[in-house]
C-alpha cells in the first residue's frame, strides 16, 4: 500500500534574458508501509554449518558460528537493506550488534570460537529497511 497522495514535481527556470522553461513529472507515491517477514521460513531461519550449508536446524553443533536466513520483502518499494544482530536474549544484541548485509538476506558470524558456551540458547534479531525508509524488525523467540 501506497500513501493516498500523489505527489508532483515542478521545476522552473527563469534564464537572465528572462526566459523561462519548466517541466512537471507525472507523479509518483511514497511507501508509506513497512516490509514484510514470509513467517513460514521465519519459523526456521537456523543452519548448521556442519551440518551442510543450507539445512536449516533448530539445534546446532557448531561451537563457532552462527548463520542465519531470512525472507523480508516489499513489493513497492522493494528491500535496500538488511541487518541482524545475535543475543542471549530475545531481542539481545550482546553477542553481535546490528551489522548491515546490504540487501543480502543472509548473515554469517564464524568468529565466536569461545564466546559460545554448550546448551545455551541464542536469539538472531533482523531489520529490514524498504526503499521508503520504512523499516520492519523480526525477534526469534522460544
């Protein structure tokens, strides 16, 4: 959805000899409405890299690195970025703060040797930005 106004522009000239020349564009809307997440791959956004480069898993054995996918679109504007973060809790951004992946729906963390403790649960957070500016956050949950 679209804003309800149609927004015009109009550029006029004025020469020294005072002359003038102008030209208005046809319009255009702005997107006034945030991206959307697909929750049917939102529901599984994990991989494993050891277990292959694209299963996703709830459970991971990697002690290193996480990964994560996700789908957010915007059919009028279209998506101009992404970010994620990764938390101890829903939300968290201690482990990773947001870092943008450009329009890349994908983030790939392999530096967190030691940081990542057996049977302990982390959460990836997204934001997606459209080409409206408007933005659209998704928070993994238990």
């Amino acid at each position: 959805y679209y804003c309800n106004y149609l927004y015009n522009s109009t550029v006029r000239a004025v020469l020294g000899s005072g002359l003038t020349a102008g030209a208005s564009s046809d319009g255009f809307y702005v997107d006034l409405t945030p991206p959307q997440f697909d929750s049917d791959i939102m529901n599984q956004i994990y991989i494993d890299v050891t277990q292959g480069e694209f299963t996703p898993v709830k459970y991971q054995a990697s002690s290193d690195t996480i990964k994560a996918f996700w789908y957010c679109y915007d059919e009028q504007s279209m998506i101009k970025e992404n970010m994620w973060a990764i938390g101890t809790s829903i939300g968290g951004e201690d482990i990773q703060p947001y870092i943008s992946v450009g329009i890349k729906q994908l983030g790939i963390n392999s530096s967190l040797e030691g940081v990542l403790k057996t049977n302990h649960t982390y959460y990836a957070s997204i934001r997606c930005v459209n080409g409206g500016g408007q933005m659209a956050e998704w928070n993994d949950h238990i």
